[in-house]
C-alpha cells in the first residue's frame, strides 16, 4: 500500500502518540510491585493512577490525531487509489484499538486498586 506523502507527518504523530500511550501503560504496571509492597496504599497508588490519567488523556490525543489524519485522507481520497485507503483506514483503526485496549487495561489496573 503506497502511503501519500502528505499524510506521512500525521500517520507519524498518530503513531508516536499510541507508542506513548502504550508505554505509559506499561509504566504503571511495571509498578504493581512496588503497589504490592506498600499494601496498594499510599503516595505508589496515586503515582499509579496519576499514570493511568495520562495513558487515558493520551488515548483522548490518539483518538484526535485519528480522526485529523482520517479527514485529511478522505480530502485527499480522488488521488489514492481505492484499496489503499482501505488498508491505510483498516491501519488508523488497528493503532487505535492499540490505544483503547491501552486505555481500557489502565481502567482495569485503577478498578483494582480502588478495590483495595
């Protein structure tokens, strides 16, 4: 599938920011044990949801980037060919399912610790 030129620098940022999303992610998981450690209490639990903030205003942004490269290929769609939007549409809603399940497991990982 040949990507347009101009689309290039949007599809970038899109990615970067689900790349970001996702290793905040991994960030506030990487802290579980220390979570364990202080009894999932404490000064660790609010870092921990303060990261998973983050991860879901990230995928708020991813979900903005999407629809902004999505528009701009649909203006651009008389010169690209039929089957590459297909792909390039079915490439912007994998990344953004990337950045939802990244949402949603930090919205597990709060449930969790508002249970203890």
């Amino acid at each position: 599938t040949r990507v347009p030129e101009e689309l290039h620098a949007g599809i970038l940022a899109f990615v970067d920011k689900v790349i970001e999303v996702s290793e905040l992610l991994v960030q506030a998981a990487s802290e579980l044990e220390h979570l364990q450690e202080a009894g999932f209490g404490g000064r660790e639990a609010e870092r921990v949801i303060e990261q998973i903030e983050q991860v879901a205003h990230g995928e708020y942004e991813a979900d903005k980037l999407q629809t902004q490269v999505s528009r701009h290929l649909y203006e651009i769609e008389d010169k690209v060919d039929p089957i590459s939007v297909y792909f390039i549409m079915k490439l912007f809603r994998l990344l953004g399912e990337i950045a939802n399940h990244a949402e949603n497991t930090g919205d597990n990982l709060r449930m969790m610790l508002s249970r203890q």
